[in-house]
C-alpha cells in the first residue's frame, strides 16, 4: 500500500509543475520518468547497498571527531557555555555548541579545494549527472558543485558561462540550489537532528544526491528546454596562495556564515513568538490557541499526505514542511526534534530528507543578489523565476521524502 501511496504523490507533484510549466507542449514525459528512474537508483544505491552504508558510518564517525575538536576549541575560549548539555547544568546551547562548526568544516573545505580533491570529486559527479540526466555539461558542473557548496557558491564555479546559459538551464540551476544545501552546513544539521535519528550525516548526504535528479526533472518539466544546451566543460574554483592561507579564508568565510545564521535565526525566531502571540489573540480553535505552526500545518498537511504520511500524522509533518517554506530548514530540524515524539521512526526519516533544501522565501533574495551580480543582465530573469523555484524545490525535496518512505523497512 506504501508503493501504490507513493507513486501517487510522485504523480500527483508532477502534475502540479506541469500545471505550472512555463510550455506545457514541450514538457517532456520521457525527461520524468528518467528523472524518476535515476532517482530510484540513486537511492537503492545509497540507502540498501552495505558498502556505502559503511562508507557513510566512516563519515558520520569523522563528523563526530569534527564535532568533538570544535567542542574543545569552543571550550578553551568560552569555557562552561561550550560544555556538551552532559557536562554541564546550563543544558543546550546553539550558538556555543553546534553552529561554531561551520567555522571548521569551511577551513576543511578551503582546504580541500586548495589540494584539488573537492574539485576531481566535483567533476566526476558532474560527468555522472551528464551521462545519466541528459543535460549539458556546464549546468552538469554546476548540479555537481552545488552538491558540496551551496547554491551561493556553485553559480561562481561556471561564472564565464552564466550569461550564456538557456532560460531552461538557468532555472534548473536555481532550482538545484533551492534543492539541495551547502556542505558547510551538513554537519550543522547532524548535530541537531542527532538526537533523534542515528547516521544522520549520510542521510544529510543521500537527501542532497537523491535530490538532484529530481531538481533537474521538474525544473525542466516547470520550464522546458527550447534552446541549445551549453555545453562548456570548463569551471573557476577559488585559488589560494598556500595552505595556510586556504585555511585562513575558510575560517573567515565561516565565520560570516556563523554571524549570518545566528542574526536569521534570531531574527525569524523573534518573528514566529510575535505572530503566535497574535494569533493568540484570536478565538482559540479545538480547544487550542492559533500558531503559525497549527496554520501550516492545515495548509500543506494534503502535501505531506500525498508523500505517504499517514493521515493522524500529516498535520504535524505539513507544520514542519510549511516553517521550512516560510522561514528555513534550520528552525524547521530544531521544530523536527522538538515534536519527534509526535511522529513515527518512518515519518521522521522522511521529514529529514523533505527539509532538507534551500528552498524558502528568504533565499529568493540571496539568489537575486548573487546572480544580480554575477550577471547583472539577467537579475529580472532570475527575479521571474524565483517563486518559481522555490516551489520547485520543495517539490524536489518532497519527492525524496517520498521515496525514502517508500523504500523504508
């Protein structure tokens, strides 16, 4: 019964970004189902095959390793608020215990792409997204760079040819921002949701392979291709003078990161408790005072449902869904944890992989500012479509979610 629910909601959020497509004549059945088949494998391979099960232990293990470094840093400058909640009666702190690790994954990653291993790995996914996707290769570079660095960064790897790219690859570029996220922050995830769900870095890492078929299918369903495809192989990855200096700019660069999260999570926070103390106001309904969060989750609880979940949990799942929409997946993973219990071990996994992308309001103004000066030419192209590919990528990310849920034993 899962299978038979879950390739309705597959068919079901199709549909919806055809209804949607900017042609609907020259939206492509045989573009889904590849995307569709691609996506099936990706996560057959990810999630059943021992090898990479292993390998993704390894992974989680040195993130654990990473996590414990930091702690001992954080604690040798700030003491008892660097403390792990055991150790100390101050409990949990975000900004002492779990977000400082975005300061040593970006020197780690600087570090890597100095010894260019970060870009030999980049280039063989994008060869592999080439040969299975049918897309061209510059967007090919792109999709598999964003894998590891992030919609802000990836449009900067094939900077020559953004102004050369289709409507179509543009789009598909954004959308794959939208639906996937930086590597910087995988491990930032991993250390919330840890509690709640084991190996959760290697689900981080499935959720964004897994979903990159499915950005790039409905990107171009949503806008078809029309034109020519580029097909530049070349890509510009940051150049440092040294080692150390590759280090010294990660550092840096997470370091504005870090400021970056704390002042939007501050900021969005402060903004949810002020709109549920209005909502408060109102008359309350079963019983209960309105929250955004009770809202939310009445609005894309059919969305949620269409993924598999069952309905006396659908509620609950589409609040989550609706604040990752609305403000980030960062609130939305700490709301995960909070309200754990409320969801079965099934519903949980595959609310990790169905939060886990860029795609919210706020990102339509970071993507508007990276492209508005990358090519300034193109800003009001991108501003068109940035709605667009919100939706797209919260498409994307629920198809992942559904197909874990269906896969999930």
């Amino acid at each position: 019964m899962s299978w038979v629910h879950g390739i309705l909601g597959l068919v079901v959020f199709y549909l919806l970004a055809w209804g949607l497509s900017e042609n609907r004549k020259h939206a492509s059945l045989k573009i889904v189902l590849l995307g569709v088949f691609w996506q099936f494998v990706f996560a057959l391979i990810l999630l059943k095959v021992p090898v990479i099960t292993e390998i993704f232990q390894w992974i989680n293990q040195g993130v654990v390793a990473i996590t414990a470094a930091t702690q001992k840093a954080m604690g040798f400058m700030f003491g008892g608020l660097a403390t792990s909640p055991e150790g100390s009666h101050l409990g949990f702190i975000l900004a002492f215990q779990a977000l400082p690790v975005l300061i040593v994954i970006s020197a780690l990653s600087a570090l890597l792409f100095h010894w260019r291993i970060l870009p030999l790995i980049i280039r063989v996914f994008s060869w592999l997204f080439q040969k299975t996707l049918r897309i061209g290769g510059t967007l090919g570079i792109a999709a598999a760079a964003n894998v590891f660095i992030g919609m802000n960064e990836s449009p900067l790897v094939i900077r020559p040819y953004l102004k050369r790219l289709t409507h179509s690859e543009l789009f598909s570029l954004m959308v794959c921002g939208m639906a996937g996220v930086a590597g910087t922050v995988m491990v930032l995830y991993a250390s919330i949701v840890g509690p709640l769900i084991p190996n959760v870095i290697g689900h981080v890492i499935t959720a964004v392979l897994i979903s990159v078929p499915a950005a790039l299918t409905v990107s171009r369903v949503m806008v078809p291709e029309t034109e020519t495809i580029s097909v530049g192989g070349q890509a510009e990855f940051a150049k440092a003078a040294s080692t150390l200096d590759a280090i010294s700019v990660g550092i840096m660069d997470g370091a504005k990161v870090l400021v970056t999260v704390i002042a939007m999570l501050v900021g969005f926070l402060a903004l949810i408790y002020l709109l549920n103390m209005a909502l408060g106001l109102l008359p309350h309904f079963e019983g209960q005072a309105l929250s955004m969060q009770r809202v939310l989750g009445w609005i894309m609880s059919p969305i949620a449902w269409l993924m598999g979940v069952p309905w006396h949990e659908a509620q609950a799942a589409g609040s989550l869904l609706g604040t990752k929409m609305i403000l980030n997946e960062v609130v939305a993973y700490g709301e995960l944890v909070r309200i754990g219990a409320e969801l079965s071990p099934k519903v949980q996994l595959m609310m990790l992989y169905a939060l886990c992308g860029f795609a919210n309001l706020g990102s339509i103004g970071i993507m508007i500012g990276i492209y508005g000066s990358l090519v300034p030419e193109r800003r009001q192209e991108v501003t068109r479509l940035g709605v667009k590919a919100v939706i797209a990528g919260t498409l994307s990310t629920c198809m992942t979610g559904t197909i874990v849920g269906m896969l999930y034993v």
